[in-house]
C-alpha cells in the first residue's frame, strides 16, 4: 500500500471509530436498552396479571421516569465517558421523530382535552392529575429521549401504562401487544449494542496511548 | 507510471489545501466531520496529540473558520467542544477527493 494509501485507510478508520462511539450519545443505549426492555416487560407482566394496589401503582408510574434517567445517565457517564460525541441526526431520522412526535402529540392533545372538558368524579383528584400530567408529558419525553422507534414503542407504552395505573385502571393481558415484544427485542439490541461497546472500547484503548 | 498519470498526481498534490494537509489537523477535521460536536478529551484520545498540540492544531482551524469552538462548564469543570463548520467539511471533502484522484491513476469516484 502507498503511504497516501495508509493515510486514507487511517482515516477511514478514525470516521468508523467516530461514527461508532458516537452512535452511544443517541441511537444507542446499550445497557439502558436492556433496562428500558426489562420495564417494559415488568409494567406490561404485572399490570395485567398483579392485582394493583396504591404502591404497585406508584411504582408501574415511576418505571419511564427511572429508566430514562437510568438510560441518560449510562449514556453520559458510561458510555460517553471518553468525551461527549454527539451523533448525527440524518435527515430520515429527524423526519420519523418529527412525524412520530407529531402522533404522540396529537392524540395526548385529544386525550387532554377530552378529560379536561367531560371532567370525572369516578376517581380521585390526584388519580385524575396524574393521568393528565402524565398524557400531557408523552409528546414532550418522546422528542427529548425515546430516540429509536423500539424506544418508542416501549417507551410510550410505559409512558401510557403508568397514566392508566393512576388513573385507576390497567391493560389486560393480550392488549398492546406490541409493548412485549417490542420490550423483549429492545433488550436483545441493548445486549448487542453493549457486547459492541466493549469491542469499540478495546479499540479506544489502543488509540488512547501517549500523546504526540 | 506513466507521464500523464504522474503530472496529474502532482497536480493533484499542489492544489491540496495546507491548512488540512497537517496530519494532526486532518485527523481532527475527519473526527468532527462524523459527529454534531465533539469534547476535546475524546479529540484527544483517539488522535494521540497532546493537550497543546491539540489546542494549537485547533486554533488553526478555528482561524481558517473550518471549525467553531465552544466553551462551557459542567459542574465547575470547564468543557471545550468543537464542530466543524460547513467550510470546513467542503475543505475536507475537497481534501481527500484530491486524495482519491491520485491514488486510482486519475478517475474520480
């Protein structure tokens, strides 16, 4: 190879170890994928099969706020612990999170003013708060973290499961049956994303010698 | 090599653009042309240039407007980022298509 050959291989490296370590500031969540799949699948197994009471009910709303902070945490201080290297958003991917913000945002707006307007007395205030604040909240935690459409899917489903436990009710087994599998696979691409960290991160070390 | 080939491949090499035909600033440009912005502490690692080199390879770039330098503080440490800029990544694309034009004998991809 000539030496101007060796320079453009090198830097053709340097672009995929970019591309790749960069992918861990937004597309990819490694572990906190695995974890957003294990909450999927606790809040879907034990909304519908747990009898619920007032604490399985706070900790089925508590599941999406602790795994996105868990998941924002992992990624900065873990998986982006050699510096932050934010992706780049192409324009396919910014169109589908406009578009599927756009949804979410849509119908939380019906669901909002539907409430809001026919108003209820069958629960508490607080039940009734809950489920506004937590539909209200949806279209907003869907632009700012559910990055991927398996995070949206799960994401979502969590975000709607712990609005419908405070509101008193839960989904049945067999109902939203996407959130299962879109858990169970979310926790397959978690695993796979992190085994790959650990490839890229022996790569780190290799390229992290002395300075020059 | 031919005569035609080798007057083209020092053609190709004469009209490269000295401000990325540094190594340590090429590296630099090809890093943040992957990325929105990139923490100086990650430029450092994967180049190998040491914190003033880094820095003094930076500023350069920055005086060419091939990339925007950003301060700010997390906590109370303080954090440089950088982005390339869209002159920039024209001069790094412009670079290496020069690159490519004498490294396949003179066809562009």
């Amino acid at each position: 190879m000539t030496v101007r050959g060796a320079v453009v291989a090198d830097l053709d490296r340097l672009s995929e170890l970019t591309r790749h370590y960069a992918r861990y500031s937004r597309s990819a969540a490694g572990l906190g994928s695995v974890l957003g799949g294990v909450c999927g699948l606790v809040s879907y197994f034990v909304g519908a099969l747990v009898p619920l009471t007032l604490w399985s009910r706070l900790v089925l709303a508590a599941l999406p706020l602790v795994w996105i902070v868990a998941k924002e945490l992992l990624q900065r201080r873990y998986y982006q612990r050699y510096g932050r290297v934010e992706e780049l958003e192409g324009a396919g991917e910014r169109r589908l999170r406009v578009f599927l913000t756009g949804f979410v945002a849509v119908v939380s707006a019906v669901v909002v003013g539907f409430v809001l307007l026919r108003g209820s007395s069958a629960v508490a205030w607080w039940e009734a708060a809950g489920y506004v604040a937590f539909v209200a909240a949806t279209p907003f935690l869907t632009w700012w973290f559910l990055r991927t459409p398996l995070e949206f899917i799960v994401g979502v489903f969590l975000l709607a499961q712990a609005a419908v436990v405070l509101g008193g009710g839960s989904y049945a087994l067999g109902e939203q049956l996407q959130a299962p599998i879109g858990s169970a696979a979310l926790v397959l691409v978690g695993l796979k994303e992190h085994w790959s960290y650990r490839r890229l991160e022996r790569r780190l070390g290799e390229v992290g010698g002395g300075g020059r | 090599m031919a005569a035609g080939d080798a007057g083209r491949e020092v053609r190709a090499l004469l009209g490269l653009d000295r401000v990325v035909h540094e190594p340590a600033r090429l590296a630099i440009l090809t890093v943040l042309a992957e990325a929105e912005s990139v923490e100086f502490r990650f430029l450092e690692r994967v180049t190998g240039l040491t914190r003033g080199n880094l820095s003094s390879h930076a500023s350069k770039l920055e005086e060419a407007e091939y990339i925007e330098v950003e301060k700010s503080f997390r906590g109370k440490v303080p954090v440089t980022s950088y982005r390339i800029t869209a002159k920039g990544r024209a001069a790094l694309e412009e670079y290496r298509r020069r690159m490519r034009v004498g490294l396949v004998g003179g066809t562009e991809e």
